[in-house]
C-alpha cells in the first residue's frame, strides 16, 4: 500500500485542479468529494490540502476568494486560471501516458 500512497501523493495537486476544473469550491467540500469519489480509500489530511492551496495560488495555478455566507462560517473559495487548466491537462496527459507504460510492465503474459 505504500506504494500507492506515493503514486497518489503525487498527483495530490492534480487532484485538486480535477475538483475545481469547472466550479469554484472550498477545501472541505473538495476533500469531501474526493473521499467520496474513491469509496473512503482516499482522504487529504488538513495540512496537506492547504499546503497544496498555498503552493498552486503562489504559483498561479488558483486563485482563493472569501465566500458571500449568509449563515455559518464565511468559506475560502479556490478557483483554477488559465495557467491552472494547462497544469491540469498537461499532468492528466502524463498520467495516461505512465497508466500505459505501467500497464504494458505489469501486464501478465499468462493473458496473452
């Protein structure tokens, strides 16, 4: 299982970029759906998803604004910019292409 964890470590701000691709969302409800999306095999620990927040808006890939909340806590929203869609296409096309690769090595030739 380690391994795994490695492999989706990775990909964390991919992850990320996925979620708010096409509408704006805060960090709760991003993890929510990503824990949901997996069955529960897969959840961002606190730190690690605002550290991954802080670390894409520095570098452009987001931007956060603060919620219009007429009830409850006001929430930070993140939304993906131009730069950020290009993040994201470029790591899914690499992962398609690793996917591909890891595949044909792994392939069991007992199938053929």
């Amino acid at each position: 299982m380690l391994i795994m964890s490695d492999i989706i470590r990775g990909y964390t701000d991919t992850f990320i970029l996925a979620q708010i691709l096409h509408k704006d969302s805060y960090g709760y409800e991003i993890n929510k759906a990503i824990n949901e999306m997996t069955n529960g095999r897969f959840e961002l620990k606190e730190a690690t998803l605002y550290t991954t927040f802080r670390r894409l808006e520095q570098g452009g890939y987001i931007i956060s604004y603060w919620g219009d909340e007429n009830t409850g806590a006001r929430r930070r929203y993140y939304a993906i910019t131009e730069k950020g869609k290009e993040l994201y296409y470029e790591n899914l096309n690499d992962w398609k292409i690793a996917k591909t690769m890891i595949n044909q090595i792994l392939a069991d030739k007992n199938d053929e």
